[in-house]
C-alpha cells in the first residue's frame, strides 16, 4: 500500500505518523512546498517508509506528478488548495481525503462527485476532527434513526497542561482557519432556513461535553458539518443543523481581541506607503515566536455528534461523543491526535478497498462507524454514547 501526503505542516506530519506505524503501509510520499520541512517529517514519523518530494498545491500538474502510482492521497494543505488537488487525484486515479474546506470549499468540492465517478475513485472528504469525526459520530446516531429532524455537531478542548515555563503563544491549529472561525459569517441550518447573519464567536450556549469536562461555553464558527450534514440527511426529515466550538477561555479571548483590534482582516491597510494585509502580519510574527519544548501536553479535545429524530414512532435523541486525550508517548496533543490521524485511517481504509465507492463523499455519508472508532482507538480515543427518549412535550 502506498499512499501520498501533501502537506508537511502540523497535521501533515500526524498523518505521516499514523501511515509509518500502520504495517499494511509499504510507502508513503510525503510532499511539501518545503521540501527540508517534508523531509523533517519524513524522517522523524515516516521511519524508513517515508521519502520527501517537492509539490506545489496550486499547480495540478505538480501535484499529479507524485501522487501517480499512489493508491490514496492525504491532503493536508490549507484548504485553499482542495480544488486543485482533488482535480489532480481525480486525474491520476488516485483516492482522495483531506481535513476539511471551511464550508464555501465543501460546497464546491461536492460538485466534483462526477469527476471522481467517472475516474472511478473515492474521495472522502472534511475527513479531520471537527468536521470529520463529529461526523462520524453524528452518522451513528442517524443510522439509529427513521427521520433525521436536526444534528449538531461540538467540539470542546480542556487543557491542562503546565504552560509556566513557556512565555510564547500556543495555538491549537492553524491561525488562519482561526481567524476566520473568529470573524466571518458562520452559516448554521435552523428551522428549515439558512442563516447566514451569525458571525464568528456569536450564538454562546453552555453545552454539555459529559464528565469529566462538564459544561463548557461554545459559540458558533463557520465550520463544514452544518453543510455536510444538510448534503446527506436533507431528505430525511432535517431542519437544523449546526456547530458550535469551545476552546479554553483565555485563548478565546485572545482571538476576540485579535479580531476587535482588525488584526483578522484580509484587506489590505497602508503602513508606511507599503500594503499589508493584517492577517499577513500576524501569521509571520505568530510564526517567528519560539516552539515550546520540553512541555508535557495534557489536553483533552471532546468531540460530539447529536442527532435527534424519528425511530419507529418514538422521539430520540443520541449523544455520541469521542474523547481524545494528548498522545503523551507521541507528544502529540488532542487536536492533533483527532485531526491528522482521522484522514489516514480512511486513506488506507479507500486503498484496502473497505471504502469503495466512486464519487465524492462526506464522513457521515460512507465511512464505516465502528470500523474506524476501533482503529482511532489505538491513539487512545475513547467513544461513548447516550440515547434519550422524550416521552412527552409542549405542543408546538
């Protein structure tokens, strides 16, 4: 089995590392527009399995050159470059996954399902932690059900590591996706409509992520689950469907002051007669700041899929959740344990033919419930789930 990751960053280099320890992987092509960075990765989590090649994301010639030959692809780019690389898998003949379009890219990647029919290959996509496992835990609640009326889909982190030898700035994944979670519009699927008028960090709520974590305040984001959950359940009785995200409150504060201040903007501003975007500007100092080393993670992400409906008459809801621990061993914190690994267990899922239907997918929709909760359990993932009856309500 061989399989291609494009994309050597954060996530990137997880997926490398759940490929190198999995035997049924003979090779993985590690591919990034840093070449050092995708030989770094390579090595230190693609053992002797790895080799390192260069790969520009826009250009899908680049892209088709390496992966060809490949049985399934990782993309673990920003999702600016979905488009593109799913074009190249498609032209290649090549399986195809990624971690998620931030909902406008996921709604044009679904258009692309001809393309991959007619190629005759699977691409499963918004296949991370959130969208992508809440996905699959929101699939089995729904597979439990005659009519889906509404599925809301959570993420919530508890971190409790000790961050006092450290004076820099922790960011759980990456600061674009953030900036955008804390300031664009965050479409949300309510009462049979569209609602595009919620920005990012509005619609708090105290949610309930279960022992040990308790309540926590979320808040709406733009994230791709309240559409790939309207793409596969609206047929089936929906009328809501939404996200809502819970990071530990400093950080969020922090973010919100980011945005208060503009320093999220994507337009250009004037400094000194050059034009900078402000976004630009923090990403490159975010960027320079000094990694931490010699720090022990310990956070937890809990992820949530919750579906209620419809089941031979009666009134259910589901809770399904996952719990996902830092990978101490690994030095791998939650996020990274429920976002990198997620996409290279379908990969090899796709490439040993477990999925295999041609066209373009989301999680909810195709991949094997239980089948992947038992390989996600080797990262210590934990899942458990709750099923409620409303034996009476208000009319109305």
């Amino acid at each position: 089995m061989r399989i291609a990751v494009i994309g050597a960053g954060a996530m990137g280099r997880w997926a490398v590392r759940e490929l190198g320890i999995s035997p049924q992987v003979d090779e993985i092509v590690v591919g990034d527009y840093n070449e050092e960075q995708a030989r770094a990765v390579a090595t230190v989590h693609g053992g002797d399995k790895a080799r390192a090649v260069f790969v520009d994301a826009s250009d899908q010639a680049s892209v088709e050159r390496i992966v060809g030959g490949c049985d399934a692809l990782v993309n673990a780019t920003q999702h600016f470059w979905n488009i593109t690389v799913m074009h190249a898998a498609a032209a290649a003949g090549v399986h195809y996954t990624d971690m998620g379009g931030l909902f406008h890219v996921t709604k044009q990647q679904v258009e692309l399902d001809g393309e991959f029919k007619k190629a005759g290959v699977t691409a499963v996509i918004a296949m991370g932690g959130a969208p992508g496992v809440t996905n699959v835990l929101a699939r089995y609640g729904a597979e439990q059900l005659d009519v889906i009326e509404e599925a809301h889909a959570y993420c919530g982190n508890v971190d409790d590591t000790d961050w006092s030898g450290y004076d820099g700035w922790v960011v759980p994944y990456s600061l674009e996706t953030l900036c955008d979670e804390f300031s664009v519009s965050a479409p949300q699927y309510v009462d049979g409509r569209w609602v595009t008028d919620i920005v990012g960090g509005e619609g708090l709520a105290e949610v309930d992520f279960g022992e040990p974590a308790g309540l926590l305040e979320a808040h709406h984001t733009i994230h791709s689950e309240p559409f790939t959950f309207w793409h596969a359940w609206k047929d089936r009785g929906l009328t809501s469907a939404t996200f809502r995200l819970s990071l530990p409150r400093e950080f969020t504060d922090q973010m919100r002051f980011l945005n208060r201040i503009g320093m999220t903007r994507t337009d250009e501003v004037d400094v000194k007669g050059c034009r900078v975007r402000p976004r630009d500007l923090l990403l490159r100092v975010v960027g320079d700041i000094p990694k931490p080393v010699d720090v022990v993670l310990d956070d937890v992400d809990y992820l949530m899929g919750v579906v209620r409906g419809l089941k031979d008459g009666r009134r259910l809801e589901w809770r399904v959740r996952a719990v996902v621990p830092a990978h101490k061993g690994f030095g791998a914190c939650g996020g990274d344990v429920d976002t990198g690994i997620p996409p290279a267990i379908v990969a090899k899922m796709m490439a040993a033919g477990e999925i295999a239907r041609p066209g373009v997918f989301v999680p909810e929709q195709i991949v094997p419930c239980e089948r992947f909760f038992a390989e996600f359990a080797r990262w210590g993932a934990s899942v458990d789930v709750q099923m409620r009856e409303v034996l009476a309500a208000p009319a109305g």
